[in-house]
C-alpha cells in the first residue's frame, strides 16, 4: 500500500507485533476503530470466497456500514486469482495505485480489484 502511494491505518500494529505471520488476529472493535475512517478498504477475497456486492459485505458486518469507505462507495474487492499469479505483485500496486489516485478508475482498467457494487 505504502508502495502504492497511500498509508496502511494497522502499520502501527504491525510495528508492534514481532510475529512473522501474514495475518494478525484482531477484535472487530480494534478494527473498527482503526479503519473506520479510511478513504479506501480493500477485502481480501481468498478468505471466504470474492465478494461482488456491498450487501455480501455488510452482511458479514453490518457495522461496516459506518465506514466512510463504504458509505463513499470505495470499496476494493482482490480477485481470487491473484494468488495463483503472484509474481504479478507490481500489477496489485499499479491496481491500488490507480485506485488511490483517481476514484472513478473503472474495473476494466485494474488486474486484480474490482470494486463492489
């Protein structure tokens, strides 16, 4: 994200756990606390299976809805296959790089976001 040209609102966290582990445990208030006012929020699809729609997203937090994201319709979805194709990690920057930059960026223009509906 850094790379990309934004801010990661749980670099503070990162900073603080000395684990080496990809994922971080995390209580939905901290989160909510922490994200609920960023611009951008970006779900990782490969958890649970891609998400198309704002409603599959609330529906698994209606307490989402606060977010200034969701309610600003800034909502990035990572498509499943971009796990498969990981050498491809300067496409995901380009991708959130294009997202941090100009809102309206349309989903034809990105490789692995697509935002939701």
């Amino acid at each position: 994200i850094e790379l990309a040209g934004g801010a990661y609102v749980f670099s503070a966290l990162e900073e603080q756990d000395d684990s080496t582990l990809s994922t971080m445990n995390m209580q939905m208030e901290a989160f909510y606390a922490q994200a609920k006012d960023a611009d951008i929020l970006i779900y990782n699809s490969t958890i649970e299976g891609e998400l198309e729609t704002m409603d599959q997203l609330l529906a698994k937090s209606s307490l989402l809805a606060d977010f200034k994201a969701v309610q600003d319709g800034h909502v990035w979805c990572i498509e499943k296959n971009f796990y498969q194709e990981s050498l491809e990690l300067g496409d995901l920057i380009l991708d959130i790089h294009q997202v941090l930059m100009d809102a309206e960026v349309g989903d034809s223009e990105l490789h692995f976001l697509h935002r939701l509906d």
